[in-house]
C-alpha cells in the first residue's frame, strides 16, 4: 500500500495546481474548484491501478476532472456559473487592469470555447490531447480553439464575437 501511495503521489500531485487552476476556471468560487479537484484526485486514486505507467498523466487527471465536472453539471446552471461583474480597476495597479480584463473577456466565452481555451493555451495540451480529454473530435476541438481566439480577441478590441459568447 505504502508504494502504491508513493506511486500515486510521484505521478499526480504535480500536477495539482494545474487542476486547480482550470477547475477555477469551471467553478464558481474557489471552494467549489476545490472541491472538484479533492473528488478528481480521490477518483485517480480509486482507479489508479488502471493507469498505465508511461502514458500522459496530466491527461488522465485532466480527463477525470471533466468527467467530474460535468456529472456536476446536471445542477442548475444558474446555481454553477455566476454573472461575471464588471470591476473598476484602479489606475496606479499596472498590469492588473489589463489581466482583469483578460479574465472578464475569458468569463465570458461559452464553456466549451473557455474550457478548449484553457486546456489547449494556457495548459499546454495538444489538440489530440484536448480531445481525448473532453472526449470530442479533434476537428472540434480546432474549430472551438480557432473560435474562442477570435471571440477572445474581438473582445478585447471591443468587438464582442456573439456566436461563441455566453
């Protein structure tokens, strides 16, 4: 038991904050995000005698913690996703102003556009492992990341792309 838990922590707990990270993204508040990474974490370690050594472990955590969250999802919406309020920064905060804004205009994106977003941007993962992860096709996942940059981008130039908005 001692190796296997050795084992566990040795292939997942780094990868935590990235969890934690985009599960921020997907919650509501930051105990909602972690709450969803505590169960995604608890579920890789009841199955983790069917991971393979070798293979992506960031994807297979990331793959449980959409699993997850979307078994989570069958909640009210309302409830899950609060109305992004628009903040007023304050002049003297340099670079603040601007990342807020970033994540105003990033709030604002559909889920699947945000999530694509996060997965494929800011974690890195190829568009094959964004696929595997979400469990869509790869042209899907081009289609949605190739949108959400350009609903991203108008929305920073205040011109807001509706299609692709929520």
């Amino acid at each position: 038991m001692a190796k296997r838990q050795e084992e566990f922590e040795q292939v997942a707990m780094p990868h935590t904050r990235s969890l934690l990270r985009v599960a921020r993204r997907l919650s509501s508040d930051l105990s909602s995000a972690e709450d969803l990474v505590q169960q995604t974490l608890l579920l890789a370690w009841r199955s983790f005698h069917q991971f393979h050594p070798g293979t992506n472990a960031r994807a297979w955590l990331f793959r449980i913690l959409f699993n997850e969250y979307r078994a989570r999802a069958r909640k009210p919406v309302v409830a899950m996703f609060p109305r992004v309020t628009e903040f007023e920064p304050r002049s003297d905060w340099r670079g603040v102003d601007t990342a807020i804004e970033m994540t105003q205009a990033l709030a604002r994106l559909t889920l699947e556009h945000r999530t694509v977003l996060l997965l494929s941007v800011v974690e890195g993962f190829t568009c094959q492992e964004v696929a595997g992860i979400l469990a869509i096709p790869i042209g899907t996942v081009m289609s949605r990341l190739s949108r959400a940059r350009e609903a991203l981008r108008g929305e920073l130039m205040g011109e807001p792309q509706c299609k692709v908005l929520g």
